[in-house]
C-alpha cells in the first residue's frame, strides 16, 4: 500500500481521506487477476470509500490519495484479463517461467493504480506490503519480480496482438458499464491531447516498424486569437492520444494513439466506430469538438450515423458577413452568417435593420431547421410586419435543410442556447486527460520505445475504467451517521455482471484444463 500521505497530492479532486486497509482472505490465486480475486460483502464490513448517496455515480473526487487494499482488490477484478493473460502465456511457451505472466500483468495494473511514478517504487512496496504480495499470488519475496523483468514484460506486451487483447478488454468493460448506466454514452466529447515518449536505438526502431507501431515524433500546436495572430506555441515529442469520452460521467469510451501529425478529425471515424461497438444502437446523440473536427467528411459521417455535431466552426470566409440562402435571389430578405446563424432584414426602415430570425426546432422527419419572424415569435412590432408576413398567423417561416450545408446547418445551429450548453461539456476531456495524465503517469516522458509506450499507455486506460467500476459498485452512505449503506440497482447489476463474467471465465478454463 502507498504511505499516508500528510497532505493529498491532489486536493481538488481527492477531498476524502483515505480508508483504514482491511484484508478478506480469499483462495490461492490460481487462474489470474481477474477470475482469482474473492470478494464477498459481509455486513458491517468497512467501505472501500466513503461515498454519499447523493454524490455522482462516478464520484472522481472521492478516490483515495492511497488506495486501500479493498479498492485495490475490487479494481483488479474489475478487469476482464482472462484473454490478455492467455494470451501472453501462448506466447511465452516453454519459456523460462521464473515470474508467471499474472504477477508480472498484476505488477503492472498495481504502478498506476498506485500512483507510483515507477516501477521499482511498486516493487518496492510490494516487498514491504505482504498482504499485497497475497493479492497477487506471491508468497515469498524471492518471486517478487525485478524492474529488468517488467521492463522485458512490456516489450511483450506492447505487441500488436496483445495491444489488441488490451483494446478488447477495454471495450468489454465500456460494455459492461454500458448495459448498467442507460445514459452513458448519449453525451460525448472528443479532443487529443499530447503525450510524451523516447524513442529507442535504430535496431528498436525497425523492430518497432516492422510491427506498424508508429514512433514518437515531433509535435506542435498553435493557438491563436480572434484576429488568427499565434499567441500560443506548445511543442512536445511523443504521441498523441485520441479521446472519446462521456460528458456527464467523464468516462473515456474509446482511444486511438497516433504520431503528431495526425488530425483530430482523422480519428473520428475509428473512435466512433469502436465505441459504436461497445455501445448500443444509437446510444451516442450528441457529439462535442474543436474547430480541429469541422470538415465536411466529419459532418458527413455524424449525420450518416443521426449523432448531432457540436463542433465549433472554423473561419473560411474572406471578406464576406453574409451570403444569400441557396435558392434566394435578391429580393429575398433572408441572409446566414459563416456560422450558419439565418437573420432577415427589415427592408422599410430607413437604414435596413438586421434581425436574428426565432430558432424553432429541428424538424428530423423533414431534416430542416425550423426558423420564424422574430417579431412575430418574441411579440414586438416591426415596420416590415405586413411585407414580410402577409395574412399567415405565425409569420414568414422559413425551413433550411441541413444538407445544404451541414458544416454550417447542423440540427442544433450554434447560435442557440442548447448549443452554448452542450458544447461547454466539452471540458469533460482535458479533465479526464488530466487524470490520465496526473493520477496515472501517462504522460511520464521516460518510456523508451514504441512497443513500451503503447502498452503503458493501454495499462493505464484500464486503470482508469477499472476505478470507474470501482466507483459505481461502491455502498453508498445514507445520512451523517457510518452506518446506513446500500447498494444502488447500478451498483447491484455491476456484481451480477462481474459475478457471472468470473464464474464463466472460470468454468471455460476449467474445461480446457487450466486451472
């Protein structure tokens, strides 16, 4: 276990204070991580945290500066490694077997489950903390393993195939996670951020290559004001990590690492598509992004797949304000801006006033954005009244289909409130990059080589969603007093599922002779 640490490292977002460690025996580790832990509630028994009932399903600030045995042990089960671990066994053959591939797997969830910045500060915990040595199935410190043999571990395991067993125990957990929380999903952010790696020597290199990893390359980016001047410069050497996230439980749904020089708007279509995946049908409504995604092939695939794009627009016009809706001729008093905003002119007041016209609705059937006279809409009285709107009731409506420009007509136009609140979920990102990042060491810089990096970096985005089960089974507290828990249906369907999942897991390798 990590020492008590007299002030949190992270006081925003770790309010709580840490729970006192209890250890429940369990079986002789036997089949792995996942399908070894035992845990069974027992009444009275001390919470992994102290969660209120009335706090966020994914409560982030109430994780602990130092993990508890409890959430430690639940995290671990939490992860559906039963393939990975197979897998790695395949591949080691008739290898030597000094450190079985479950403890060195266990050592590497347990550095950023930890917080440590390195592995020889896991180790070395490891070596003063026995009841973690149990937990991972050593019994004596002579089985503990070296740094050296972690390092050789994540050589192995940043192979494309096991990567790929990785990715697919991440998407079996936005699975699960998925069929307990019917909102999760709905409301979703994209952005990438910057991580940094080391390259390794040129026989590294091309091993690397020959494998399709990308290296860790040069990166820039720019920020610039409303005039287009750069007032903003950040260059790193690394990788760049795609995220697709929930905005409401700031959970990461899916991920891609690519080189720098990759565009977001490059990594939209494989994020979508494998959290679609994982996801039910039409879950995803909403989709939140920086200008870095306004392209048409971007607007073209969110509205292929009915998600609605929030994505802020970029500034291509030269010169121009306005421009005449298609179809419109100069007679016409309706114009839209770059932003897609329709207005009308008031052509009898002398000089012409511009008018924002009244955003009714999207009509999906149709696939028109629904406008009205403002004056008629809001009640004021405006000189073109009789001009414009004749003898109709409502006013002059007018209906834009989105397919005339679906960068700049999207079902929820950008100048409306519902915009402006959707899009500002969009933060959901940089603060789950900053966990990744701050909590988990996933920007640590000291990664050496691609094959290394990849597999950090998967390791620690199952991390991050094993803490999130670990959050959503938690018992939480009713009222002031520590008694009072209970266990929500969310809470309640997660065992069942993980129950079933280890039970099952257990029965197949009991078959094939395994355990």
């Amino acid at each position: 276990m990590a020492l008590p640490q007299n002030c949190p490292v992270f006081p925003e977002l770790c309010i709580t204070k840490p729970a006192k460690p209890r250890f429940l025996p369990h079986q002789p580790l036997a089949r792995g991580i996942c399908h070894d832990v035992e845990w069974t509630w027992h009444s009275g028994a001390l919470s992994t945290m102290r969660i209120s009932a009335t706090q966020p399903l994914f409560a982030w600030a109430a994780l602990e500066d130092s993990p508890t045995l409890e959430t430690v042990r639940r995290s671990l089960e939490a992860v559906p490694d039963g393939p990975l671990l197979q897998g790695l066994k395949f591949a080691r053959g008739r290898g030597r077997d000094d450190f079985p591939v479950s403890v060195l797997w266990g050592v590497a969830l347990l550095t950023p489950l930890l917080r440590h910045a390195s592995y020889d500060a896991c180790l070395a915990e490891v070596h003063r903390n026995p009841a973690l040595r149990r937990l991972l199935g050593i019994e004596t410190q002579d089985q503990i393993p070296h740094h050296w043999n972690l390092s050789r571990f994540l050589d192995v395991l940043g192979h494309p195939a096991h990567l790929a067993a990785m990715r697919v125990s991440f998407d079996a957990m936005v699975q699960r996670l998925a069929t307990a929380v019917p909102e999760l999903g709905r409301r979703t952010a994209g952005d990438a951020t910057a991580l940094s790696a080391r390259r390794g020597d040129e026989k590294r290199q091309q091993a690397e290559a020959n494998l399709g990893l990308p290296q860790p390359s040069g990166g820039r980016k720019e920020y610039k004001d409303a005039d287009g001047q750069v007032v903003k410069v950040v260059e790193w050497f690394g990788y760049k990590l795609h995220l697709l996230v929930d905005v409401h439980h700031e959970l990461a749904l899916a991920y891609r690492i690519t080189e720098p020089a990759v565009g977001d708007n490059q990594m939209i279509g494989p994020l979508l598509e494998q959290a679609g995946a994982s996801l039910p049908r039409g879950r995803i409504q909403t989709l939140a992004y920086d200008k870095a995604a306004d392209d048409e092939a971007v607007h073209r695939l969110l509205h292929a797949t009915g998600i609605k794009p929030l994505i802020e627009n970029r500034a291509l016009w030269k010169g121009e304000s306005e421009r005449m809706l298609p179809g419109h001729t100069g007679r016409s008093n309706l114009v839209y801006d770059e932003m897609g905003t329709i207005h009308c002119y008031d052509k009898v007041s002398e000089p012409m006033i511009r008018h924002r016209m009244a955003y009714v609705g999207y009509e999906a059937r149709r696939g028109t954005l629904k406008y009205r006279c403002p004056a008629r809409h809001e009640g004021w009285s405006c000189p073109s009244d009789a001009r414009c709107n004749g003898e109709r009731r409502y006013g002059l409506v007018a209906r834009i289909k989105s397919e005339l420009d679906l960068r700049r007509f999207p079902p929820i136009p950008r100048a409306t409130k519902q915009f402006e609140r959707l899009y500002n979920g969009r933060t959901a990102v940089e603060r789950v990059n900053a966990r990744l990042k701050l909590y988990w060491g996933a920007d640590d810089g000291n990664v050496v080589g691609a094959r290394r990096f990849h597999a950090m970096a998967g390791i620690v985005l199952l991390v991050h969603l094993a803490l999130a089960t670990t959050l959503a089974r938690t018992r939480r507290h009713e009222g002031k007093t520590l008694g009072g828990t209970r266990l929500s249906p969310i809470a309640q369907a997660l065992e069942d599922q993980i129950r079933h999942e280890r039970s099952a897991a257990g029965e197949g390798q009991s078959e094939d002779g395994n355990v």
